[in-house]
C-alpha cells in the first residue's frame, strides 16, 4: 500500500493512498487535517488503530494544570484551596515533563516523601485527589489519550477521629486568648461552640438570614441550603454580636467570604491562622502556671458543639439536621462524650423508667 501527503499549492494538501489497485485522493486545507485523514484510513485498512501522541507529548503537566485552574477550578466553591494544590504540583520537577512521561512511580515517590515529612493523610490526599482529577478531566472531556497516574495509587491511611472534650476551665483561657486578637475572633469562636457551625458557614452569615430563631445558610460544605437552630444562649450571643460588632453596609456578618483580605474580604485563613495565634498564646499561659492544655484546633470547636448539643436533640437524626452531618457515620466522629457523661445519661434514663414501672 502506497500513501503520502502532497501540497498542491496555498492551502491544498492532497492525501493519496492506494491499495491493490484501488485509490483513495482527498484533499484538505491544512496539513494537520490531511495527516489525521491519512493515519486514521491507513489504521482502518491494515485493521491496525493509529494513535497519534503528539498533542500528549507536546503537552507538560505544568500546561494541564495552569488549563484546569483557569477553567475549571474557579466555578468551584473550595476554588482558592484546590488552587493552591494545583500550584503546588507546578512546582514539582516532573511538571516540565510531558504527561504521557508522569507515571505512577513518580505519584509514588512523591507520597512516600510527603508520608516522611510527617504530613498529616490528608495534606498528602487531597493534593493526590486533585491531581488524579485534572488527570481525569483531560482524559474524559479534553480527549487526551493518556493514562491518570493517580490510578491505584493508594492513599495513606487517615487518622483516627479526634476525640474533643472541652471543660469549662479550657472554655475560658480560650476565650480569653482570643480576646487578644481582632475583635471579630472571639465571636466566630463563640458561634461555632454555640452552634457547631463551620468556619466556612460563620464567614458566610448574613444579618438577614439570621432571625432569633434560626440563621440560615445558603451554602455549606455540602453543597444544600439549611436553617441551623438556635439556642437561647445562641440567639443571646447573637443579640450581643449585634451590638458590638460595627454596622456593616453590604449586609455581611464579618465581611464578603470570597474577597482576598486585601480587598476587606473575611477570609479562612485569617480564622485558621489568628485561632493558632490564640491557642498558642493559651498554651503559654498555661505553661506559665505549669499547667497542660490539650491543642486545640477551630475545627475541634465543632466537635465540642455537636457533643453539648446532643442531648438537646431525641436522636442522631434530628442532630445531624441540626449540624449538618450528611450521615450518621460522619456524625458520629464528632459526638465525643466522655465516659461519665455517658454513663450520667443512661443511669438518668433508666432512673426515669424505674420511676414510670418500665423496668
């Protein structure tokens, strides 16, 4: 079989096979177009599938990435942290390399370091979840032909759930550190403890949508609207806030969620980071008087909501409405009571029977 591709003047690319006498001509405007015919007839004849990898070998991971973050990434709502994961994998050597060269050995070396540096299983697989999904996507929608070298990588085993009490002593030498940062610390640290709301749910409270009986949260880590009952104490603290904290004009609590500080907007790492200037300024403290304090994170705050909570609620049900824990397995890890407790409410509970002839 005899085949080649021809110009025959501006813009004229003639494709010629011929086979045992029969011939095939077509002509094409670009020579990209004549070649794809050509590869793709030839593959159909011999019964031998063409698979031209030069727009895979002429692709870097570092272009794969830099495309997903411009489209794909900004229509999500964790758009700034999966951003700066896909950044993170810019900067490994192998992200000049083409993406058919990245392999799973390379994924492999690069957890195994991770798991050396002593970072927590989540730091390590959430950048991995990130990058088999750029992988994905390239595969699926942008039609490359390559394979994702995420695949059958296994992620390092999480942690245990956190097991989170707080007393009353913790509660205070708490609240007083935060008093020592921005005005606005103390209040979201005090509104997730009374409500079990996330860090991402209190930067995104709005006066309006805040009544004495509920605060409603248009958009939460699981992607559905919901109304978070209030306590009485919740709906005091509530009150206060609205006296002290100073009037805002665009109708936020704390400031617009999706702004960069720069630009007056509240973001997370302005709570993650002065919470860990408050704890370690608690910490100190308490080392001062030789005293040990459990460490505390502000995602611990949740745990400890949820688990004062609990026995306001009839059952894990109705809590996680309260919470909004999607099931009952999540649920579960941040309902921490301590042996005691649990054993007050079973010892209350079967009190109550023996006294109504039940037992």
């Amino acid at each position: 079989m005899a085949q080649g591709i021809y110009k025959r003047g501006e813009g004229q690319w003639l494709v010629r096979i011929r086979q045992r006498g029969k011939n095939i001509n077509q002509t094409f405007e670009s020579y990209e177009d004549a070649k794809d015919f050509r590869d793709l007839t030839v593959g159909h004849i011999t019964g031998k599938t063409y698979v031209d990898r030069s727009k895979e070998q002429c692709t870097t991971l570092a272009q794969l990435l830099l495309r997903y973050e411009k489209e794909v990434s900004p229509s999500k709502k964790g758009a700034v942290a999966e951003i700066n994961r896909l950044r993170a994998w810019a900067r490994e050597p192998f992200a000049s390399w083409s993406i058919v060269a990245v392999t799973a050995a390379e994924i492999v070396e690069w957890r195994d370091r991770r798991v050396k540096q002593g970072k927590a299983p989540t730091t390590i697989s959430n950048p991995m979840n990130t990058l088999s999904a750029v992988y994905k996507k390239a595969i699926s929608e942008w039609r490359y032909r390559l394979d994702n070298p995420c695949s059958g990588v296994s992620r390092p085993k999480g942690r245990p759930p956190r097991d989170v009490r707080m007393n009353a002593d913790l509660e205070a030498r708490l609240i007083a550190a935060c008093r020592e940062g921005p005005p606005w610390l103390i209040w979201t640290v005090r509104i997730a403890i009374a409500t079990a709301m996330r860090a991402s749910e209190i930067r995104r409270l709005k006066w309006k949508d805040i009544t004495s009986w509920s605060a409603h949260l248009e958009t939460t880590k699981n992607d559905t609207a919901r109304d978070v009952p209030l306590t009485e104490d919740a709906e005091a603290l509530i009150e206060d806030m609205r006296r002290c904290l100073p009037h805002r004009l665009d109708g936020w609590v704390f400031g617009p969620p999706d702004l960069p500080a720069i630009d007056g907007g509240f973001t997370r790492s302005m709570v993650v980071n002065h919470f860990i200037n408050a704890e370690k300024l608690m910490q100190k403290r308490a080392s001062e008087e030789s005293v040990t304090l459990p460490h505390v994170t502000f995602h611990d705050l949740r745990h400890v909501a949820t688990t004062r909570l609990a026995p306001l609620h009839r059952d894990g049900l109705h809590l996680a409405k309260t919470t909004g824990h999607k099931t009952l397995g999540m649920l579960v890890r941040y309902f921490n009571p301590s042996g005691e407790e649990q054993a007050k409410e079973i010892r209350s509970v079967a009190k109550d029977r023996r006294e109504r002839g039940l037992m």
